[in-house]
C-alpha cells in the first residue's frame, strides 16, 4: 500500500507542512539553504543506539556520507532519557567548524542551547524525527532549516485502518502507547483513534514508557481483566513484542490481532512469524539519508524544502518478505527532494 497524506492512500513521500515549523521558519533567523561552510563537518546528534530504529538512522547517515563522500559525525544520546548528555554531545559539536548540524532531540527543548550556539554560528540546522520546539527555537533564533519526519498521526491512521479490516465485526481493542504525554506517541493513538472510528470498541489506553518488558505486563493486565479482548494497537514494534508474548502467555496467540508502528527489523520479523498482524514501517535509514542531502544542498547554498514528510508503509504478511529483503531501506520507492539537489 502506498498513501499521500491527506488523499487517505499510503504515501512513500510527500513534501508536507508541519504548522508549528512552517510557522517559526518565516521568520528572518529562519533561512532556507543559508549560512554554513560548504566544506565543513557535518554533525549528527541524535538518540540512542539502544533502539533499533536510531540503529537504522545512523546507518542511513553513514550510508548518504558515504555516497556524497562528505564526513559526518555521528553522536548519540545514551538512552531515551539522556537529555543532558545529548545537549553536552550537542554543544561540544558546535564548537568545530560545522558546516551543517542534524538533529534528532530527545524531546522539543532538550537541545536548544546548542541550537543557539549553531545559529550564532550561521550553521544550517536540520531537524529529523522528533521536532524541536518551534516556539523556543525562534526565541532563540534558532529555527532549523529544514523537518524531515514521518507524520505520526497518518501512521496511526494507516493502523486503525487496517484493524477495520482485521475485524470487520468490531471488537474491544487496547492501546498501549510510549511515555504518558509523549507527542510522537499521542500523536499515533490519535491517528488510530480516528482510523477505527467507531468501527471498535477502545476499551483502554496506557502507556508502557517504549519498554517491551513493561508492555508485557501491561498486557497481560488487560487481557485478564477482559477475556474479549480482539486487539491492541501499539506505538512502537519493541513494545508490540512485549504484547505479543502477553497474548502467547494466556494462549490467545493468532486469535488477538496485534498492530504497531515503526517497521525495525524485530518488528517486519514478528509480523513474518505470525506474532504481530501487521508493522506500519517507518524508515529511519532513509529520513538519516535525507538529513544528510538536506546538509549537502544547504551547505551548497542551495534552496530546500522547509518541511519533507518521510515514507511510510503497512507490512502485512502478504508483503513482509520483501520489507524484509529491502531493510532497513524502504521496499517501495520514493522521492527524496534533497537528492536532486546534490547530484
């Protein structure tokens, strides 16, 4: 399946407004392709190598660097909860003679005193993953140059969608989602939310901090408390094992349908042995790629895009063999804006 946001089929890539970004970056700090020194460094700050699916950004990073034979260094957070030593990686790069910085923050204000330190420099900033705050990155003239990111939202769409046509007869199904206030994962359960309408039932929604183990005992909870429980939709493919082995453990296995969001490769592996239904895969490897064409064409003085939506796509059974071969690249094409800048 392939869908363009908003036309409600899957899209593999689409240059897409997030409001908040477009908004800060009309502003005269903001600047499209300027500043930056076209032959420097390029550094990358992003989160932690723990998860699989920073794994597969910084892969996508090496890969592009390695393409465009430009030098890129990558710095990763320790954990999901490493802010401070995120921002200390940040604001040690910033001290180099950058010519472009990529960013993947922890949360929307962890990094902004090393953005401002890049902006003072006139260094382009490109934003990938997880958005920085639009409000403190203009107070501090720092708006990045560019959001590369998948929508959460059209992702949890995509997931209630297809629960629908797991269970045409409507069921009782549960969310679990990441850390409680969590913007990327609020944002997937809304989607979800709106995908199944009121084709099911939401019987409840908690959050399991984006750990498998405590998803596990999440779940486990829930299927005990309700024995007609047909479904969980989960906001990430670790939490979703978790959930998964909750399902085998009561002996529910391939009778509870099971949906989740990020497409590693734990997760394409779980929906190829039957333990999950179905993956809507995102791909790091690739908005890593794009991060670092965005830092080459900015460099370069070039204009780009103020926003890129990243490709998406629901794995199924039916498909998972060839998400599988293709990984951690997409299985289907898609248009990278910045790539035709930099050729």
């Amino acid at each position: 399946m392939i869908r363009t946001t908003g036309s409600r089929k899957v899209a593999l890539l689409a240059v897409a407004a997030v409001t908040a970004l477009s908004v800060a970056a009309c502003g005269d700090d903001a600047g499209s392709g300027a500043g930056g020194n076209g032959d420097g460094e390029i550094a990358a700050v992003i989160k932690g190598l723990d998860n699989p699916f920073f794994q597969g950004m910084e892969d996508g990073i090496d890969a592009a660097a390695t393409a465009g034979d430009v030098k890129v260094d990558v710095q990763a957070a320790a954990d999901i909860t490493d802010t401070t030593g995120q921002l200390d990686k940040l604001t040690q790069a910033a001290t180099k003679d950058l010519g472009c910085a990529i960013v993947n923050p922890i949360d929307g204000t962890n990094l902004i005193t090393g953005l401002a330190q890049l902006a003072a420099k006139d260094v382009p900033i490109v934003n990938i993953d997880s958005p920085v705050d639009a409000d403190a990155a203009a107070e501090v003239k720092a708006t990045p140059t560019t959001y590369i990111g998948t929508d959460n939202t059209e992702a949890g769409q995509m997931a209630g969608e297809h629960m629908l046509e797991l269970l045409p007869d409507g069921g009782d199904v549960a969310l679990i989602g990441g850390i409680a206030g969590d913007v990327t994962s609020n944002a997937r359960l809304d989607g979800f939310t709106a995908g199944v309408g009121d084709g099911v039932t939401i019987t409840q929604t908690v959050a399991a901090n984006w750990n498998r183990e405590e998803a596990l005992n999440q779940a486990t909870t829930l299927l005990r408390a309700d024995t007609d429980l047909a479904g969980f939709f989960v906001a990430n493919d670790d939490m979703a094992l978790g959930v998964a082995r909750a399902v085998s453990d009561v002996g529910r296995e391939g009778q509870v349908k099971i949906i989740s969001v990020d497409g590693v490769a734990d997760g394409l592996n779980g929906v190829k042995d039957g333990q999950i239904s179905a993956v809507v895969a995102q791909y790091p490897y690739a908005i890593g790629e794009m991060g670092v064409n965005a830092c080459r064409a900015a460099m370069a003085g070039d204009d780009i895009p103020d926003n890129v939506t990243a490709p998406i796509a629901l794995v199924t059974p039916e498909n998972v063999d060839d998400a599988l071969a293709a990984a951690p690249a997409p299985f289907q094409e898609y248009t990278d804006p910045f790539a035709d800048l930099v050729k």
